[in-house]
C-alpha cells in the first residue's frame, strides 16, 4: 500500500526481465509511474536484487517431496 489511507487502492507495479536479470520494461500505476520511472519500480528490483542476494530465492524444504516416510510406503500389512 503507497498510502496511509484506507480507502486508496495498492499500486501495482512490475517489471518484465529477462533471464539473465536484464530488465525489459517496467510499469506502475501511480501518478509518476505513468511516466514510467517511480520509485515503486526501484523499490521492487532493490527487494529481487536483496532476495536473491540473501539466497531466499531457494525451494522451501515444503516444496520438497517428503523424505522422512519413504521407509514405510508399501510396508502395510
């Protein structure tokens, strides 16, 4: 939320990248983003760059296959 008002709708900013972490186009709905430089895009690549940085960009071990009950799948009596 941009604002401290309650009754103003989120911004919606977003980039388009390549692969390799080049940056396509970016695009906000705020007043300066119409422009297409606000500094709600910056902040958007600062948290990627930082995420990525930082190694949270990783599978959660909850993204994983459950390891810990592979000894008793098939073992039922």
């Amino acid at each position: 939320m941009h604002s401290q008002r309650l009754n103003e709708e989120p911004l919606q900013p977003w980039i388009a990248a390549n692969v390799d972490g080049s940056i396509i186009c970016g695009h906000c709905n705020c007043m300066v983003g119409l422009g297409k430089s606000c500094s709600h895009i910056g902040a958007v690549l600062f948290k990627i760059e930082a995420a990525v940085r930082l190694g949270y960009t990783k599978a959660a071990c909850t993204d994983m296959p459950c390891k810990w009950n592979n000894d008793f799948k098939g073992k039922k009596k």
